[in-house]
C-alpha cells in the first residue's frame, strides 16, 4: 500500500516529481525584426525625427515581441534613467563622476535579457543611448528619447499596464 500511494502521488519510482531543465520557460518561436539603432544620436544638430519618427520606429519593433518587454520591466530602466539624470542635472563634474553607474544600466539589461524579461532588441537600444550619453547635456537627450519610446510604446501595447 506505502509503495501505491509513493507511486499515485509522483514520487521518484515511478519518475514522477520535478526533474530540472527549463520547465516553464519557453523559447520565442515568432519572428522578431531586428532593430536598427543607428539613426540614435545625440550628437548636434539633432535629427527632427529623433523623438518622433526614430523613437516610434523603436518602439513598434521592440512592441512587436509579445513574449517579453512587458512595460514594467522597461519602465524600471526608464526609471533609474531619469534618476541619473536628475542626480546630474547640468553638472559635467557630477556626470563623469556617476557615469560608471549609469552604464551599469547595460549589465542590468543583460541580466534581464538573459531571464528572458528583455529582448536583445531592448538591450540594443538601451545600450546604444547609453553610449551616446557622453555628457550631462546628452544624458538629458538619453532621458528624452528613452520617454518618447515608451509613449510610442504604449500606443503600441495599450492594453498593458505600465
């Protein structure tokens, strides 16, 4: 009977219970565009397009992967963004001294590629206007683009929550 019952209830005998692997994960089988990230740049004269045309054109891509890239997940880079920033402000001193932390921000997006929250695409883009961010004027610029991505990509994904 003790040997029925380890049996009906999964037990190791008959190779029931939890055995590893990648339960509950699943891979993305949907095709995903790969995301140019060129057109991204601080530098003047800025491109009119910058934070319309570009930032919609970003936001439709990294949109269309509906596996990952919840808004949460990127309204927290979004968030710390605008933390540096305002830490900064216009102080050059004050940007070289926490630059080392905003581009940790990259290794944040990695660590969320890699639980599968994020997709490359998204990592491309941060990682791109964290590069462009050479100084305390172009983190503001950073700042302004990473806002009208995610207004275009609330037009996007409307029916999630941010």
């Amino acid at each position: 009977m003790a040997e029925r019952d380890q049996n009906t209830r999964g037990g190791s005998r008959d190779g029931g219970g939890y055995r590893g692997g990648n339960q509950g994960r699943t891979r993305e089988h949907a095709y995903t565009p790969d995301l140019s990230v060129e057109e991204i740049r601080f530098s003047a004269p800025l491109d009119p397009e910058l934070f319309n045309g570009i930032a919609k054109r970003c936001a439709e891509t990294i949109g269309s992967n509906d596996r990952r890239n919840k808004p949460s997940q990127l309204r927290r880079f979004y968030d710390e963004l605008v933390m540096w920033q305002t830490k900064v402000g216009t102080d050059e001193a004050r940007f070289q001294e926490v630059r080392p932390f905003i581009l940790m921000l990259n290794a944040k997006a990695a660590y969320a590629e890699g639980r599968q929250l994020v997709d490359r695409n998204f990592v491309k883009l941060l990682e791109r206007c964290l590069r462009q961010a050479e100084d305390a004027k172009t983190l503001g610029y950073a700042k302004l683009f990473f806002e009208a991505f995610l207004g275009f990509y609330k037009e996007v994904r409307p029916s999630e929550n941010t």
